[in-house]
C-alpha cells in the first residue's frame, strides 16, 4: 500500500483535486484496494448510476422529441377541425335556411364568424406558446447534453497517461521481481524497461496546459 501511495503522490495533487471534483476521493480509492466493504459499494453504485445514465438518456431524449412532434400535430389537427367544422356548420345551415330568416340568419352567421375567428386567434396563440416553449426547452436540454458530453471525454483523454503510467508501473514491477528472482545479486535494474507516460516534462507541460481549461 505505501508503493500504491507513493505513485500517487508522484503524479500531484492537481491530479487529486480533479478526481475529488469528480466524486472519486483518494480515500475511496484507497478504501476499495484496502477491502473496505463501504468504498467497494459506493464505488459500485457510481457505477450503476452511470450505467442506468448511459441507457435511460436516450428514451429520455427519443420521448421529449415524440412529445414535441406530438403536441404540434395535435395542434394542426385541432385548427383544421375547427376550420372545417366552421365551414360546414355555415354551408349547411345555409342549404337549410328558409327564405324568411335569411336577413336574421345572415347577421347570425356573421357574430359566429366573429366568435370563431376569436376563439381559433386564442388556440393559435396558446399553440404557437407552447411550441416556442418546447423548442427553446429541446434546445436547452440539447446543449447541456452536448457540453457534458464534451467534458467527459475530454476527461477521459486527459486521464489516458496516467492509466498508462499505472499499468506501466504495474508492469515494471512484476519484471522487476522476476529480474531480481532470476539473477539474484547479479541483477541489473537498468537492463528492466520502464515506461514513463507522465514523469515525462513534455508530458507533463502539456497536460498542465490542457487540463486548465476543464477546471
């Protein structure tokens, strides 16, 4: 455990402040190599979470665009009934109209197209609302989406060298051993390669540049 402590503090606590930020203490990671049953559940759960996260997103997004589609059509359809029912409701009531009460039937006909062309101005208001409303919340949720989207894997470029580096050690280790158990006190360290992917000050130079702009 001190060898495992002494590779993370090689790499600085920049590196730890960014997994703090992202909900993986140090301790916890600590706590699950040490066998603590508390930090393997909190670990597995973040895990869960960011399965269920991966596939209900989508339905999610597939549902509020069925929805939008759904409300604008209903409204088109709506308008088109109104219109026709208007439409015909004045043929008909024309095509039955007896001669008599055409004057009456005729300012009648007149305080309906009024009422009507009131009522549709109000459902056209109401609908074209609600359709604004829909597509500035589509848009929002969209660009949100977008930008955590951006982030995560941005992260997890950033976080490729230092998985690298902690394979690599792992590795250098274990042929470490090997060495020293084949040669004993012939043993030549230098002949056992070590990978560096972030001891490395190019590396390290870039990394640092890069990493700010997700901070």
């Amino acid at each position: 455990m001190k060898h495992i402590k002494n590779i993370v503090s090689k790499h600085g606590r920049k590196l730890e402040a960014r997994a703090e930020k992202l909900g993986v203490a140090d301790s916890l990671i600590m706590g699950c190599i040490n066998g603590d049953d508390a930090a393997l559940t909190k670990v597995g759960e973040m895990g869960n979470e960011g399965e269920r996260i991966l596939t209900i997103m989508p339905y999610i997004t597939d549902n509020l665009n069925a929805f939008i589609k759904g409300t604008e059509e209903y409204n088109k359809g709506l308008a088109e009934i109104y219109k026709q029912a208007g439409a015909s409701g004045i043929a008909l009531d024309k095509a039955n109209a007896d001669l008599t009460i055409a004057n009456l039937k005729y300012g009648h006909e007149r305080s309906e197209i009024g009422l009507k062309l009131s009522s549709d101005r109000t459902l056209e208001n109401q609908r074209y609302r609600e359709s604004i409303d829909l597509v500035k919340l589509k848009a929002y949720i969209d660009y949100h989406m977008s930008k955590v989207d951006h982030l995560a894997a941005a992260k997890s470029q950033l976080a490729r060298p230092v998985k690298a580096q902690l394979d690599a050690d792992r590795t250098y280790e274990t042929e470490k051993a090997k060495h020293l158990l084949t040669y004993g006190e012939g043993s030549d360290l230098d002949l056992v390669p070590r990978k560096s992917f972030t001891t490395n000050k190019l590396v390290q130079a870039f990394r640092t540049a890069v990493s700010t702009i997700f901070e």
